[in-house]
C-alpha cells in the first residue's frame, strides 16, 4: 500500500471566493481512481471559511472571532460537499479536525497517526483541515500548508502532493522543474513571485516542502485546476515542481522535535559548548549556558543559540526555565540529551 497526501488550498477550489464543484470532482475522481491501484490519499483541505461566509450572505469580516466562527459554520457544509460527490463512488469520507497541540503531545501526535492510518486501512477517505474555530494560530498558518506536511509524516507518505492555482515555483528562467535543495536562492525566488505577482502563499508552500522533503518525502507544487493532475504525478509525469527528498532523514522522534514541537524559548551557549552538540555530538551540560529567554517548562521544544546569535537547532529540555535561571541549582541530568537535539540544516 502507497500513502500519498493531497493538499488542497482556496484558491483551487473556490477561486473567485465561492467552491467550484467541477473542480472538487475532478480530484475526488482521481483519488478514487487511485485507490483502485492500491494509492491511499490523505486529504488536506481549506475553503471552510469559504463556505462559512457563502452561507451568511454578508459581507466578510475578518476579525479572529468571526474568521473563527465562519470556519465553524464552513466545516459542515465543506464536508457535505465532500461526501455527496465521493456517495457517487459508493465511498466514504471522515473528517479529521487537527490543532497545534495534536503535534506539540507526542501522545495526541501518535493517537492521531493511529486515527488516520485506520480510516486508510478501512478505505475511508479522511478530510483533514485545522481546527479554525477554535485556534487562533491555526488560523493564521498558512492555509494548510504547513499542515499538509505534518501530516504527511504524520502518516510516513511517500508523497505530498500541494495544489494551488500556480504551476508551480518560478524562477526568472520559468518555471523550475526539480529542487534538489530548498535553499536561500530558492527561497528567494518564492519572495519575488510573491512581490511581483501577487500569488500569495508560495513561500508557506516551501516551507511545508522543506518539512516534507526533510522528512524524506517528494514533494510537488502543481495547478490543482488541471484535470488528471494527481494521476499524472502518481504516475511519474513531470508536473509542476518537483522537490526531491533529503538524503539525511532524522528518526521519527526527531523529526517530531524538529518540526510537530513548538519552540517555547532559546538557550545561549558558548563556544565549548557548541562545539560538544555540533561536532561531538555531546549532550547540553548547564555549564555551557550563558543565558536563558522565554518561559518553558521540562519537556518542551527551545531553540539553541550560539554567541554570535545563531541558532544551532532545537531541543527538548529536561528542566523548566524558572530552575536554569536558579543560578544555586545544581543539575542532574543533561539539560538537553542529544538523543533529544535536531541541528539546524
């Protein structure tokens, strides 16, 4: 069995501000037809709000409370969509509604998994968005990218596949085809498009490729408004763009670290003590630290810092910040195990 993930944003199925359920079809059918061929598909979609504020028939408003409470009133009507077009295929849909916190709690992160591979199991589709209408941080993501890679480890994808209303990422030569490696010059060309073009959200795309790529998973951006565009990438066609898996892949503990924990806080080291993580690959003894930002408690994600103001990556602490700012403590253990530490790529 194949898992691939297909993330779908606004701009692909409600365009002009309104769902276009030529276009949902379009991609249900696909995905039918996929699982025929033993590809199980994990969907992420946006347009919930879309059709929160359709339903009200007013004007948009888009303070936090209200987007909110679009988003809640869209859930339904998005999933009805979605399970009256897949009834045509005798198919079922589930929906997954997924927070910060689903990532942040390696428990709720492995309940989830297990949720989402027993909807795949059982030939369920599961329709996967961010819990609008109650997180203000989900909100204000990014449409679901970031999302989409999360869960495409979430789940061990093979591929993400990420549909926008853009046929891919351009550089000033056109478009680019393969990215061997999500660097500042890529990046900078999603910045230029942004500015130029006005697309919008190409550089959340990217990030939630470098998630996914990091994670060792392919990754395609392509025009989600062209018919068979999903069967094409299965099948190996070149569509889009491309980007092509690390060859360094973390275990699945650090990845989670890396990418599903939120950063609480930073921890300032010297030199000695950089040069223990990055190159002897040695644990974070307090002796190393210079000085400690934010409030964390033990077990949650802070970014480490080097004197010049690099971060060196993220690690899992062992003790809050009120006891390492203790300067009379005297520590145990490790304040981070480098079982426990990811360094920046």
């Amino acid at each position: 069995m194949r898992k691939i993930v297909v993330k779908i944003g606004s701009s692909v199925i409600a365009p002009s501000g309104k769902l276009d359920l030529e276009i949902m079809r379009n991609i249900l059918a696909q995905v039918v037809a996929l699982e025929k061929e033993d590809v199980k598909t994990a969907i992420v979609s946006s347009g919930a709000i879309v059709c929160g504020v359709n339903k009200l028939k007013k004007k948009k408003k888009k303070d936090i409370h209200s987007l909110q409470a679009y988003a809640s009133i869209g859930q339904v009507i998005l999933m009805e969509y979605y399970s009256q077009i897949l009834k045509k295929y005798h198919k079922n849909c589930a929906q997954i509604l997924l927070t910060w916190d689903d990532f942040n709690e390696r428990k709720r992160f492995l309940n989830a998994q297990s949720t989402i591979n027993r909807l795949l199991d059982w030939r369920i589709i599961p329709v996967i968005n961010e819990n609008d209408s109650v997180s203000y941080e989900e909100i204000q993501l990014g449409d679901n990218d970031r999302l989409s890679a999360l869960v495409s480890d979430l789940i061990r994808a093979s591929l993400l596949i990420i549909l926008s209303d853009v046929d891919g990422l351009f550089s000033p030569q056109g478009l680019v085809k393969t990215v061997e490696k999500i660097d500042n010059k890529v990046i900078s060309w999603a910045k230029k498009e942004e500015k130029e073009f006005r697309k919008g959200g190409m550089l959340t795309k990217l990030e939630a490729a470098r998630i996914a790529t990091l994670s060792g998973i392919k990754t395609v951006i392509a025009n989600g408004r062209k018919k068979n565009v999903i069967k094409d990438i299965v099948e190996g066609k070149q569509e889009g763009t491309l980007f092509l898996p690390s060859s360094k892949i973390e275990r699945a503990k650090k990845r989670w670290i890396a990418f599903g924990k939120k950063v609480k806080g930073r921890i300032f080291v010297d030199q000695g003590a950089k040069e223990a993580l990055l190159m002897g690959g040695k644990s974070l003894l307090s002796c190393g630290i210079t000085k400690i930002e934010g409030e964390f408690a033990c077990k949650d994600a802070v970014y480490v810092i080097d004197e010049a103001g690099s971060v060196l990556g993220v690690g899992l602490v062992e003790y809050s910040s009120e006891e390492l700012k203790d300067r009379a403590k005297k520590f145990e253990k490790e304040i981070i195990h480098r079982d426990n530490f990811v360094r920046k790529e």
